[in-house]
C-alpha cells in the first residue's frame, strides 16, 4: 500500500472516531459538555462583539423585507389556525372564567384614563361625525327606521293608491305628499339630533366619561368568558383570524407601511450599534443561565431524534468530512508518516 493511499484510509479512520467522539457528548444526557461548552464561549466572547460587526443594516432590512413583506403562510398553515381558533373558541365557551380575572380594575383604569387624556383625537373625531357624509347618510337612514317603527298608524296612509281621478283622489294625494314632506324634515332633524348628540359624547367632561366607563365596566368584569364568547359562533373566529391575516397582506404591500417598518429597523440598528450582543442579551433579561436552559431544554430531544432517524452520523460528517477529503490533510498525514516510521 502506498503513503497516499494509507494517508487517505488513515483520515477516513480519523473522520469516523471523531464522528463516534462528537455524537456521543452530544448525547450525553447530563451536563452535555459540548452544549455546555458552547454556551458558554458563545456568551463570554458576545461580550466584544457589537451589533454594527456581527450584523450589517443592509442585510437585517434584507430579512425583515423577506419575512415582512414578501413571505407568504402555506395551506397547512392557514388550515392551522382555523383549527387553532375553533378550539379557542371551544375553551371560552365552557369556561367559566370572569373577565376581571384577565383584566384587573387598576388596568382597566390606567387604560381609560390614559384614553381620556387624549383630548386632540377626542376633539377630530367629534368634528369629524358632524361633518361627515357617510355618517350623515347612515344617521339618516337610522332616523327612517326609527320613525318608520314608531309610527305604524302611517302605514296604511303612506301605501293607499292614489292612482285614481276625483277630488277624493287629490285630497288624499296631497295629505300624502305633505306627510311626506313633514317625515322627511322629521327625519333630517332626527338624524341631526343623533349625530349632534353623538359626537357631543366624546366632549364630555373626563369625569362624567370616567363615571359612565366605570359604570360599564362594573357589569362587563363579572361576566364570564361563557357569556361573552357564546355570542359568536367558531366559524365567526376562525374568519376573524383570517381575516386578520389578509389584511396585513394587503396592507403590507404599501410604501409608506413597508417604508415605517424599515425606518423602526434602522432607528433600531443606530440605537443599538455600539452594543455588544451580551448587553443586548441583558437588556431582553437574558443572562448566561438562561441560554444554558434554553439550550438544555431543546437541543437534547432535537439530537435524540435525529439519531433515532439515523441522521445525526450523517450530519456531523458534513461538518468534518471536508477536512479529511481535502488534499492538504492527506499530504500533511502522509508527511507525518514519513517523517515519524
């Protein structure tokens, strides 16, 4: 047998002990030392790299613009979550959990007040129902069924025939087009009214809102999620989330959304720059403990389920077998050889 030809079965001997030596720490079910080592390094060496030298911008906005902008979820996974609202509803519906559990009073206030403070959106929104077409047209429409339901005994009068010629005919057509006349200015005043009554909520006072707020919120808190959630059927969620989903797919194809998502990367790549990556870990209340617990709690069942599949060999031999094929290690190892036999 030749140098080279013992240098190469010598390498493949190599390869196959340090295959046999990696997956067996990689498997050791306590205090895997490889894991532990890695960690380990990997914390300790974050602390003198910083954000601009382990990430470029243009790359992080690259990622955020894929998985932002153009990933779309596959079938199985809009089926999934139709699964997956159907069974929230489920849950809601025979539990008798009360709202105030999930919400305390002391959220609920800090919310409502900090909503009261907004008084310039108060002020627009009021300003806007007065003035705008759509709602003068639905309030319009409401003032007709309001006045339509309260008085019936003008059925009859607004559905007689006055296709017929005689004086009994005229009178009856002009009390008819006179009725019609008052509605329709009893309407517009009603609507008025109503959008006028409407927007002047929003101007009430903060305490007088506070009070109505917490008045509802009284009765709200009590109810059970059994109450509330029995008011919509599972279908109902299950379009919901969809729903949700479709529109974010329609609205993150504008410019100006895809340009504010890209603008909060940058403003967070600038802030964030001079950080190494371990401030940055501990600024998100990670610290080395946890990634040794994350690591312990996932990577020892990923690993036990690629050997049990035959896989993890296969694996780790893509990560070293480059070095045993390379034709610098074969003359190296067959150098070796010649100068120590």
């Amino acid at each position: 047998m030749s140098k080279q030809d013992l240098a190469q079965q010598f390498a493949q001997a190599l390869m196959l002990e340090q295959t046999c030596f990696i997956k067996k720490q990689l498997l050791a079910e306590q205090h895997n030392p490889y894991i532990e080592k890695f960690v380990h390094h990997l914390y300790i060496r974050s602390e003198h790299i910083t954000l601009q030298q382990f990430v470029d911008l243009k790359a992080l906005q690259q990622v955020v613009q894929k998985y932002a902008f153009e990933l779309n979820l596959g079938a199985e996974i809009l089926e999934f979550i139709g699964v997956v609202s159907q069974r929230i509803h489920q849950l809601a519906i025979n539990s008798q959990t009360q709202i105030n559990t999930l919400l305390s009073d002391e959220s609920f206030e800090l919310w409502m007040y900090k909503i009261l403070e907004l008084d310039q959106l108060r002020h627009y929104i009021h300003d806007n129902l007065q003035h705008n077409p759509q709602v003068k047209h639905v309030s319009l429409q409401l003032a007709n069924q309001i006045l339509e339901s309260n008085t019936p005994w003008l059925d009859h009068l607004r559905k007689l025939n006055t296709h017929q010629h005689g004086l009994g005919s005229k009178i009856l057509s002009f009390i008819q087009d006179q009725q019609q006349a008052i509605e329709l200015k009893l309407e517009q005043q009603l609507a008025q009214a109503l959008v006028k009554q409407l927007a002047n909520l929003f101007l009430l006072p903060n305490e007088e809102l506070a009070d109505i707020s917490l008045h509802l919120w009284e009765d709200i808190k009590q109810r059970t999620l059994q109450e509330a959630f029995s008011q919509f059927q599972a279908i109902d969620f299950e379009e919901f989330f969809i729903l949700v989903y479709e529109t974010w797919r329609q609205l993150r194809q504008s410019e100006y959304l895809q340009q504010v998502v890209l603008d909060v990367v940058t403003v967070f790549y600038d802030y964030f720059a001079d950080y190494n990556l371990q401030e940055l870990l501990q600024s998100v209340g990670l610290n080395e403990t946890d990634l040794h617990q994350e690591a312990r709690r996932f990577l020892p069942y990923t690993l036990q389920a690629l050997e049990q599949q035959g896989l993890l060999d296969g694996i780790i031999q893509e990560l070293i077998a480059p070095f045993y094929s390379s034709e610098n290690t074969h003359q190296f190892i067959e150098q070796f050889l010649q100068e120590n036999l």
